[in-house]
C-alpha cells in the first residue's frame, strides 16, 4: 500500500510542510515522507516529457515510489480533445512508463457525468484509447452505484476509483470495490459549507482535516481493498495548508503500525499528529 497526497506545488505550504526557503523541492521533500504523490496539474494543461522527465529523476531511486497522474480534463470533462492531445498526453508519460514510476492514471470525471448510454459508450472508447496504462475511474455520480458497471471495469481490469466527498443528493458514496489489479482511494474532505458554493475557490473547498474518528471507517475500507487489489495507492486531496500531509501520515502511521517521521514544522502547526509521527531530523533544503 502507498499512501501519499495530490500535488506538491501550493504556496500555502512553506513554512508548514516545507521550509521557508523559495529553493526547496517540494517533490524531493514529500518523498521523503510518503511513497507516492498524485501529480493534478496534467489535468488542466497536458506536460512536456521534459517536465515528466525531470519529476522521474527527481524521484527516490530504490524506494518503490510512484506517481500517479491525472488525465487532461479535455478527455474527461468538455470531452473535447482528439487524436493530437492523446499524442501529446502519450508522450507526457513515457519518461514515467519507461522509469517504472507511473503508479496510475486517473480518470476522473465531474457529476454531470451519469450513468447512461451515451456515456458509458464514451467510456469505454476512452479505456481503449488508453489501453495498456494502469488506469483508475473517479465518478460521482451515484447513478454508476450499478454491480453491471463495476463488473464491466472488472472484466478490463480496470481500477475504480473510491472516494470521500461531501455528499449531497445523487453524490457517489464511499466505498471499498478493488475491480482491478490497482486499488485506489481519494479523501477530498468534507467541506460541505464551501464544495458547492460557485464562488468558493480551490483552497476553501479543500480546507478540511479528518479527525482520527473520520479516518476510522476508511482504514477498514482500505483493508479491504488491499486484500484483492495487487497494489492499493491512498491519496489525499484535503490540500489547503498541508492538512493533506496530516492524514496521509495519520494513515501510513496506522498502516504500518508505527510512528513515522514527519516535517518538524507541521508537527508544530498539527500537534495531533504527535501521537503517530516523530520529528525529522534538521532540515537541509532539497535543491533543484
């Protein structure tokens, strides 16, 4: 099981999780402390192999650390991209693919997204125009709630994504389905004041810190999906001021059953998380 958080490029995290230091790495500084990272910035514009090849060297040698990506939102959200982004999105992986490091490739799609003929035909020409890179579904519609639909991502070995959101109406509940060789778990928080309110901006909807009581049901949910999935990746997505580093340790922690080791920094700002992590040593800043 990996355990690890979505993205690593938030300003609002120095002086937290990162040094105060404009040079440090975030990627080489959250390796240090979780064995995968979700990369989000894909899906809003499609990276050069370039970027994606200076991510695979800047990541830890040896340790069974992976990324995981999300696919431009073109594919899944306006629908919109062609042959010429699935090129260039293709090319964006290979760095990844041939490193051994890319983990998983999310696709996730918005609420709108339902349950009907139309779209699972889309769906499925998507998974093969894909086929052949470890892929995960992220829906939130809860008309997909459906045993056909999860036996059809079973019978092409393909991950379905399980999440907690703030819920409301027809939203996705949460879930324990391994229908892949990939289990895969994402925690938004559950930030119902901010998530549906249009002018609410990316950092209030994801202002949200798990209790030790909220994570419970999802450590016995994460226990099952890594009895049938070859390999489960956890990540959280409650990013706003590093409180997704919070619960990823929180998780590990109660994963491997033992304290891990954790920024000074944000044990000072989180002083829960003292019950399962330790201090790290000085920290030097991770240079470019």
């Amino acid at each position: 099981m990996r355990v690890g958080v979505a993205g690593w490029s938030y300003p609002d995290w120095e002086g937290i999780v990162y040094p105060k230091t404009p040079r440090t790495d975030g990627l080489v500084h959250l390796a240090r402390y979780l064995d995968t990272i979700e990369v989000n910035s894909p899906f809003y514009r499609i990276p050069s192999p370039k970027t994606t090849a200076s991510w695979a060297r800047r990541a830890p040698a040896k340790t069974g650390f992976r990324f995981t990506l999300k696919l431009f939102q073109g594919f899944t959200h306006d629908r919109s991209a062609g042959s010429r982004e699935e090129q260039a999105f293709k090319q964006a992986l290979a760095p990844l693919m041939e490193a051994e490091l890319l983990g998983g490739l999310l696709l996730q799609f918005p609420w709108s997204f339902k349950n009907d003929p139309e779209s699972r035909d889309y769906l499925n020409k998507l998974l093969d125009r894909f086929f052949g890179y470890p892929l995960v579904v992220e829906i939130r519609h809860a008309s997909w709630n459906d045993r056909s639909f999860f036996d059809f991502l079973t019978q092409k070995a393909i991950a379905f994504c399980n999440i907690d959101q703030p819920r409301i109406g027809r939203s996705i509940g949460p879930s324990s389905h391994a229908t892949g060789p990939i289990g895969y778990v994402r925690l938004h928080g559950r930030n119902y004041q901010d998530w549906f309110r249009e002018d609410a901006g990316r950092d209030a909807r994801y202002d949200y810190l798990y209790s030790e009581e909220e994570l419970d049901p999802w450590m016995e949910k994460i226990s099952e999906i890594s009895e049938s999935a070859s390999e489960t990746y956890v990540i959280t997505n409650n990013h706003f001021r590093g409180q997704a580093v919070v619960n990823a340790l929180q998780i590990r922690a109660r994963i491997e059953k033992r304290k891990v080791l954790a920024p000074a920094s944000l044990l000072e700002r989180y002083p829960v998380l003292r019950s399962v992590a330790e201090p790290d040593g000085p920290e030097q800043p991770s240079l470019f």
